[in-house]
C-alpha cells in the first residue's frame, strides 16, 4: 500500500486483519486512516455499550494523549460514513 507513514506504526488492538478492513473501509469511503481512527475504532470494538463521545475521547486519550475531543467527533463521523 504505498510506503509505511507514522500513522502505520499503530499498533491496532483490533488485530491485524481488522485494521486492514478498517483501513480499505476508510479509503473506500474517502477518509485516511489515522491512528487516531485506528485508535477510537479499537476501543469501540473493545466495549459492550454506546459510549458517548465524551466517553470514547477519555478512554482513547488514555492511548493517544494528543487527540482532541474534536478528532474524536471527526473519527466517529468517519467510521459512521464506512458503515
């Protein structure tokens, strides 16, 4: 897929088959993958609830302490769109 970037050094708990239908979902859809995506796609894989967004940016923020609370908002709004 092209040369390695920062944000392919992400170590995705998802596993690795998901994160490459996380990454092909994303492009399909017209988005890049980040780690930040990669990192709120995770948690969401991880929890049995609907967390808020407020929620999903405390617990990824745990992860990724750069993210914003709007990165977050721009992430859901990405994987909402992959379906």
């Amino acid at each position: 897929m092209g040369t390695p970037s920062s944000n392919d050094q992400f170590d995705c708990e998802a596993g690795e088959s998901a994160c490459e239908q996380l990454r092909a979902a994303l492009e399909s859809a017209g988005w890049r993958y980040t780690k930040q995506r990669a990192a709120v796609y995770a948690y969401l894989r991880k929890v049995n609830s609907h967390p808020s967004a407020e929620h999903v940016y405390s617990a990824v923020k745990q992860k990724v302490p750069s993210i914003s609370l709007a990165t977050v908002y721009k992430a859901l709004e990405a994987l909402v769109s992959c379906n």
